[in-house]
C-alpha cells in the first residue's frame, strides 16, 4: 500500500521498527479500515486497551498531514496525540513504553556482531 500511497509509509517505519527491534514476540498488531492496531502479548480474550496508529483516510483521523495515536482503554483514560509522520515511529514507542510497559528488546546491530 505504501509502494502507491506514500501517504502509508509511517504504517510501514512502525511495523518495521518492531520487527527489527525484536518486539514483534511482545506485541501483536492488526489493522482495522487501514489503522494499525496494536495489543500487548500474549493476546486474552478480551482486549481491554489497544494503541491505535490512524491512517490517511481513517475514520478517525488526525489533522491533514498528521500522523494520529491514540491509547484506547476500557477505563475512558484515552489518550491522543497527533504529529508529523517524521515523528511516527518514536511517537508510538513512547505510546508503547508509557502504556503497557514495554521496552522493546536490545538487539546487537550487524557492525557489533563483527567486533
């Protein structure tokens, strides 16, 4: 979708960033109309918070030109925060970090493997 949309590509940076971070064994996503939702593992029965990740064209969007996450919980505690999607990836790890507790794992990168 991104290789035609770019509008789509802060979709693709946040998926990336998890699985190259070695998060994607804590974390499980889905998308819904486009928007990238994510849940902490393991996955219950009942889902009672997600992190939505909005896309162009949600049925929630941010403002034009912004990238829109929200914490959605059962409480009524939502939380949201709308930025430009230069600032997508970093925005929902501190979503990640704030909400659920989860830091995702320290990976070695492939210059360190070579020392």
């Amino acid at each position: 979708m991104a290789a035609r949309y770019p509008d789509f590509q802060y979709l693709v940076d946040i998926v990336d960033s998890v699985i190259d971070s070695g998060a994607d064994a804590l974390l499980a996503g889905s998308t819904s109309m486009h928007d990238l939702m994510v849940v902490p593992r393991p996955v219950g029965a009942e889902v009672r918070e997600m992190i939505a990740v909005r896309a162009p064209g949600s049925m929630r969007p941010g403002p034009a030109g912004q990238v829109r996450i929200e914490h959605l919980s059962s409480t009524g505690r939502n939380d949201c925060i709308d930025r430009p999607p230069s600032e997508a990836v970093p925005l929902f790890w501190r979503f990640v970090i704030e909400k659920y507790g989860i830091r995702p794992p320290l990976r070695p990168n492939c210059s360190d493997l070579t020392k």
